[in-house]
C-alpha cells in the first residue's frame, strides 16, 4: 500500500518537474495582463476578485532577497515566470486533493493513478496550469471544499467553497450544486446557504467600499465594461462544441506550423498518439459497454457538471469556464471501475497535448512576439517616447509590449491599435503565413489595401512573415 502511494506521488511530482523545466517562449495575452497589472499594483477585478492580491504578494517577496534588504530588479527575475511556477505548484496540488477525495471513497490505488494520468494528460489542465491566469487555485479551494463537503464536515466545507467563488465568480455553480444535493434538514441546509451568501457578499461590499463602486458594479464588472456577450447566438453553440473537444485534445491551426519546424518527430508521436488513443477507446468502450453504475455521486457532480457547461455554453464556449469539467466528470463516479482500461486512452491524451501544445511551444513562437518588439526597436531611434502601431491581436501585443516596459527590457512606449486604423498609426505591422518547404521559404506580397510609398521591412520565417511598414 505505501508503495503504492509512493507511486502516485512519484507520478504527480515527474508532471511538475516534467513542466518546471519546459518554459514557453510566448503566454497568453491575459497572462502578460494579469502581471502588468500586479506590477502597477492594479488589483481591482470584479469577476476574480482576489486571485491578483495573491499575485502582488508573491510579488512583494521576489522583489526582494530572502533577507528584505536589496531590491531584486523585476528585470532579473521575470515575475511572470514566478506566476507561472506558482501556478503549476497550485495545479499540482488539485491532483493531490483529488487523490485525498479519491482514497477516502476507498478507491483502489491503481485506479486513483490512473485518474490522475486522466487529469494531467488533458489539454485543458496542461495549458492552463502552465499560465499565469485564475483558473487553478479557485480549482483548489472548491476541490478542498469538496474533501470536506464528503466528510460532511460541511461548515470547513461551505467556507472553502465560498472562497473559491472569491478567486473566480464561475465557481458559484459548483457551490450551488453541492448545497443543492446536501443531504441535511432544511434549515440547516439554509444555514449553510446563507453562511456562503454572508461570505461572498461581504467581502463584495468590503471592496466595493474601498473601490468607491456599488456592489452591484463590482460583481458585474465584465458585464458593465461590455466584456460579454449578452445575447446568444449560433456562434455560441459552435464554439462550445469546439472548446469542449479541446478541453480533452488541442486542436489549433497553429499545430501546423510546429510541424512545419519538429516534423519529422512531432507528426511521428501525433501517429502514435493517435493509434493509442484509437485503441485505447476501442478497448475502454468493449470492456465498460457504456454501462456505468448511477450514485449519489454521479447526482451531485452532474449537476455541477451541466451548470458550469451550460456557463460555458452561454459565455461563447469559453474553455477557460470548462477546465472544472474532467474533475467533474472523475468525482461522479463512486468507485475507480471507471477508470479500468483507461490507460492508453490516457497516455494517447497525453502524447498527443504535449507533443502538440507544451513542448513546441518552448521552441517555437507562434506571434513572434520578441521578434517584433526587436524589429520595432531597430527602427525607432532610441529617445522616441511613445509610438502607435496598428497590429493584429492588439491585446496580446499590448499587453506584451507594456510587459517589456515595466520589467526594463525596452524603453519603448508603445500603444496598440487595430490593423485597420493604420492610417492613424506610427507603424503598421502584419504577420502572415509563410509557405514553407524542408527546402525553401517563400512570402506572400503585403496586402494590396495598405498604402505602397511607405517604407517596407520585411522579415520571413517558418513561423510567418513580419512585415512593417512606416512613415
């Protein structure tokens, strides 16, 4: 048994090194947001109200030395890397619980292993617990909840799952579907209700007091910023059957272009991968017959399940709303005969995600960020304060560029706008694909609406062209 164990947690510590390691070149563009907006000490958001006061802790102790006496220059140690890291220990963690959770149903070791290769090898789980975003550590807290909600230790239980709904407000519908199923008297069950309810709108009216906003705006930031959309629309369902594949496997037209640069070696592990995968679900569904045993358990996380997907559904099929899914999907299962036969399945998963997500994203930059931070500083002169480009994605460059500023590695103010304002900007900037061959590279001609007696740069490689043109 204790060798067993020693097992499992040889298994999740080989995912965290295996990650700790393997550091993208590029993040997303919430990721570089979310850290800029820690390093100005901007910690006001409605929708995860606390998760960025973490962040500015963990700041304040890596700005200086284990003693608190020399400044450490954020130029030194890249904060955003420190987040990361912190939020892969987190994601690890949630492993850990699901464990705890697991063993106290008295599921066989063997099949608690093999629900946590399920876990770690999905897409959802190994993008997100490898950036500096929300997702994970309300993750945490409404898994620890969890723990304790089946111990029916449920005051611990209600206040863990109230914090989770603090650190990111999506968090409520799995809070609401364990309260909803609690098997206790009414006005107990009221009691516990309203326990969350004091928690969660206090802390809302605490920090709507010192943001000088109603509760009312803090809670519905996003909403009152139009961040969301409000009406459905066909496009809802698309994305929603789209992202819920990809909680489970990526696919994304940037795969093609890892393999333009890891070919042969990638395409070979995508086959593999794929025929365990194959395999792997023939075997699953001949053993189980799709027949699986009804429990209060299947009840319970269901409906969680349905509510955060239904979410999910209604916020344009956002991934990020679906990561709880597979955790959900493992605790509504009362015994490990689920995970019987579920190995290749798994390891398929697995190969696949990292092959084609973690490991050529620290090799290869899919926006080439760097690379147009650099060819903007080479042609600006060096005193220039500020300068405006009309750019592609232009948050994640924004957010990227301010990143560089704030941590010294440029001294180049820029502001992105939209590529189709180029006529207001300084520079304009587009990223196109290149047709690439083992033996050649060949450019596609810069778009015809663009003015042509402007200066034209151009620089071309297997990940796309950069072409910049300026006054």
């Amino acid at each position: 048994m204790a060798r067993k164990r020693t097992l499992i947690l040889l298994q999740i510590l080989s995912y965290l090194f295996l990650r700790w390691w393997f550091i993208p070149i590029e993040f997303t563009g919430d990721s570089y947001g979310y850290a800029c907006e820690v390093m100005k000490n901007d910690l006001q958001s409605g929708h995860h109200l606390l998760h960025k006061y973490v962040l500015s802790f963990l700041f304040e102790q890596y700005n200086h030395s284990y003693f608190d006496v020399e400044y450490i220059s954020p130029q030194e140690y890249n904060p955003i890397v420190s987040f990361i890291r912190f939020n892969l220990i987190i994601s690890v963690l949630n492993l850990v619980v699901v464990w705890l959770i697991l063993e106290q149903r008295k599921w066989r070791l063997s099949s608690i292993a093999l629900a946590l290769f399920f876990l770690s090898a999905t897409f959802s789980f190994m993008k997100y617990s490898f950036e500096n975003e929300t997702y994970m550590l309300p993750l945490f807290f409404s898994l620890l909840g969890t723990y304790f909600y089946e111990k029916n230790r449920w005051f611990i239980a209600f206040i863990l799952l109230s914090i989770a709904t603090l650190f990111h407000q999506s968090h409520v519908f799995w809070l609401f579907a364990l309260w909803l199923n609690q098997n206790s008297k009414w006005p107990n069950k009221l009691s516990y209700l309203f326990l969350s309810a004091s928690i969660v709108l206090s802390t809302y009216f605490y920090f709507s007091i010192i943001y000088s906003k109603s509760i009312f705006q803090l809670i519905f930031q996003d909403v009152d910023n139009g961040l969301v959309q409000l009406v459905p629309s066909l496009n809802n369902v698309t994305m929603t059957v789209v992202n819920f594949i990809r909680v489970f496997f990526q696919v994304h037209g940037e795969m093609f272009m890892f393999w333009k640069v890891f070919n042969p070696f990638l395409s070979g592990v995508a086959i593999i991968s794929i025929l365990f995968t194959l395999i792997g679900v023939v075997l699953y569904v001949g053993a189980h017959q799709l027949q699986f045993k009804k429990s209060d358990w299947s009840i319970i996380y269901l409906t969680a399940f349905c509510f955060h997907l239904l979410f999910a559904a209604y916020s344009v099929g956002n991934i990020e709303f679906m990561i709880v899914l597979p955790f959900l999907l493992v605790l509504s299962h009362k015994t490990g005969r689920i995970m019987n036969y579920s190995l290749l399945v798994s390891l398929g998963m697995f190969l696949w995600n990292f092959g084609q997500f973690a490991l050529p994203r620290t090799g290869v930059s899919p926006h080439r960020l760097h690379q147009k931070l650099g060819l903007i500083s080479t042609m600006v002169k060096p005193q220039t304060d500020s300068l405006v480009v009309a750019i592609e994605d232009k948050d994640l460059h924004q957010n990227f560029f301010e990143y560089q500023l704030l941590t010294r590695k440029t001294n180049h103010k820029i502001k992105c706008t939209e590529l189709d304002s180029w006529r207001i900007s300084n520079i304009t900037i587009l990223h196109q694909q290149s047709n690439y061959t083992r033996k050649s590279l060949t450019s596609k001609s810069v778009n015809d609406h663009l003015p042509t007696k402007k200066r034209i740069y151009i620089d071309s490689s297997i990940m796309g062209n950069i072409t910049i043109i300026t006054n």
